[in-house]
C-alpha cells in the first residue's frame, strides 16, 4: 500500500490527483476548508507544495493540528519578506548606505575652530564621486 495522503488539485474528490502523495509526518499551513476537505501549502516533509486533501477517513482524523510557535510565526513572516524584496546585489549595497561612515562629533568651539576649510571644488568633485551624479550651481 502506498503511504501518505491523497492529494487532489481542487476541492472535488473527482478533481485529478497529484502524481505524488503528502508525506506521513508532513507539516502544511492550512489555506482553506471546506466540506471536510483542506486547502493547504506544505511548510516541511514531502509531497505536492500545495493542494487538496480529506481531513477525514470513516470517522478517522487523517490530519492533526499543531499548535504555532510565535518563533516560527515570526520566521516565517520573514522569510516572506526576503522572498518578496529579496537581498540587494553586494555592489547595490555600497550605493543603499549599508556602509555609511560616522562623521566626527564636535562638542567645544576650539574643535570647529580647528576644522580646516575645503575648496569647494573639491567638495563638488567628491560628492559626484560618491554620489554617482554631478553638482549643479544654483542659478
């Protein structure tokens, strides 16, 4: 005999069978119910990543429900989070500020006396550099 649960594409016991059963053991996120029937997405185990499976057989509860951490509540909304915006590229990180530089912090008029004076072409020349767009004079 084959192990696992039966799992249809829709709700209707007549709707197709998936070519593969949910594993004994497996852990879905329930969807849907309906009819004595679940929608689900599987989380861990084997088997289709979604679809249709009976909660009941003659009488005999064929799913189980487990209770959620608040730690895998939060896991998960991360996950999705990271699927849907993803990680930016490693050189797209430099340019997002991912690695900003602390500016000095001066707390005495001796110490804003003691800052040297930059030419302002230099300023400009630097700012187009690090941010990647030239400087326009005010008109």
């Amino acid at each position: 005999t084959a192990g696992g649960l039966v799992v249809r594409s829709a709700k209707n016991l007549s709707s197709p069978k998936e070519s593969e059963r949910l594993s004994t053991g497996a852990r879905v996120e329930a969807l849907s119910v309906e009819q004595g029937r679940l929608q689900y997405q599987l989380i861990t185990g084997a088997g289709p990543s979604t679809g249709w499976v009976s909660l009941a057989l003659h009488g005999k509860a064929l799913l189980e429900k487990v209770a959620v951490s608040h730690l895998e509540v939060r896991r998960k909304a991360i996950r999705s989070y990271w699927e849907r915006f993803g990680l930016p590229a490693e050189e797209e990180r430099e340019k997002l500020g991912y690695n900003r530089q602390c500016f000095a912090w001066r707390t005495s008029s001796t110490d804003r006396d003691a800052v040297t004076s930059v030419p302002e072409e230099q300023v400009r020349a630097d700012l187009t550099r690090d941010m990647g767009f030239a400087c326009r004079d005010e008109e």
